[in-house]
C-alpha cells in the first residue's frame, strides 16, 4: 500500500522536522483501519523524529504546540518504541513516489488543525495581530529566521540569529509570524519591543 499527497498553502510554512512529522501522522492515520490492535513499525530517514515519536526521552519544554499535539496523537497506536531508521537512498520507490507531480488536494484528516487554533492573542498590548504580521514580514531578521525554521539550515548564521539557534527545535510558524514554544509566545520583531514593553 502506498500512500502519498502534496503539502497544502498552511504546510509549506512548516519547519523541515514539523514536516516530516507530519508524514508519518498523516500516513497512519490514513491507515489506521490496518494499524490499530497491531504493533507495526514506523521507517523513517530523518533521525530526529525518534525523539519525537519514540521513548528515548520526554519532549522538551518548549516543542511547538503542533509536535506535542502529534505526540500525544501517535500514542494512542501500538508501535515499535524506536523508529527504525532508514536512509533515503535505501527506499528508492519511496523517493521516486516524492518526486512524482499529483493534483493539489485538500488534507481532510480531522488532526490537521485550522493555524489561528494554538495562538492567542490581544490588543491590549498595545500592538496588533496585524501590526505583529506586518512587522514580521518586513523585518529582515524575522524573515531570514523564517526562512532557517522552514529550510532548517542554521549554518553560518550572523550573531543576531544565533540566539534563535539556541532554541531551533522550539521555533515554528503560525500564520507567518515565528512563534516560540507551545504557540502561544509570538517572537516580537525588535521595531515593536519597545511599544509592548511600554504598555
């Protein structure tokens, strides 16, 4: 049984690892008929994802609100606790079904949640959501972050971006705004500090 489709608008915003999470959720749940009162084993070539999905160690503090939510997701399957790790080269009929072009389609699985859900936010700060967006998008820093958490690529980074280095794994994006940790915390661009921290 093969299973593939395309990322959707929302999703190509993903980080890299927020992406390849979301293959492996997508799939199971789409052959959750088959899977569910089974162990079955879960293949994958990005290593990452065993921290995620396995029982090495608890996620850390700050994961995304997606990736907990996933996690929390997969436990409700009976699969090997370590992910069996495989090279990309080793499971060529995978990557060739990558590479072929199907139609767009909508991703109808109930778990694929709408972006506004996990972040909330006031005006009482003093600064819009709109103000937030606007700034992130024009920010050069914001936008060359965004452009790291969604290729993640963090060489050669300038020292302004080394402190978002330090916490890449609790970096995602939230209707094009860099959010930190549960997807509550918005990463303020630095025009509009100063405005929050008067309020």
């Amino acid at each position: 049984m093969y299973l593939t489709r395309t990322l959707n608008t929302n999703e190509r915003n993903y980080a890299v690892i927020e992406k390849e999470a979301l293959a492996i959720v997508w799939a199971v749940k789409r052959a959750e008929k088959f899977l569910l009162g089974r162990t079955f084993t879960i293949r994958t070539d990005h290593r990452a994802l065993e921290f995620i999905f396995g029982e090495h160690k608890p996620l850390p503090k700050h994961t995304s609100a997606r990736i907990q939510r996933w996690a929390i997701l997969m436990m409700g399957y009976d699969y090997n606790i370590s992910l069996e790790y495989i090279r990309g080269e080793d499971i060529p009929h995978v990557d060739a079904l990558n590479r072929l072009n199907f139609a767009e389609e909508e991703c109808d699985v109930e778990f694929d949640c709408d972006l506004n859900e996990s972040v909330c936010w006031t005006d009482e700060c003093g600064v819009t959501w709109k103000d937030m967006l606007q700034e992130t998008l024009s920010d050069r820093l914001s936008t060359g972050i965004k452009r790291r958490i969604q290729t993640d690529n963090w060489k050669d980074c300038s020292p302004a971006e080394l402190q978002y280095k330090k916490n890449q794994t609790a970096l995602s994006i939230e209707n094009h705004v860099v959010i930190l940790g549960t997807g509550t915390r918005p990463v303020v661009p630095r025009l509009l500090r100063n405005k929050i921290m008067e309020t």
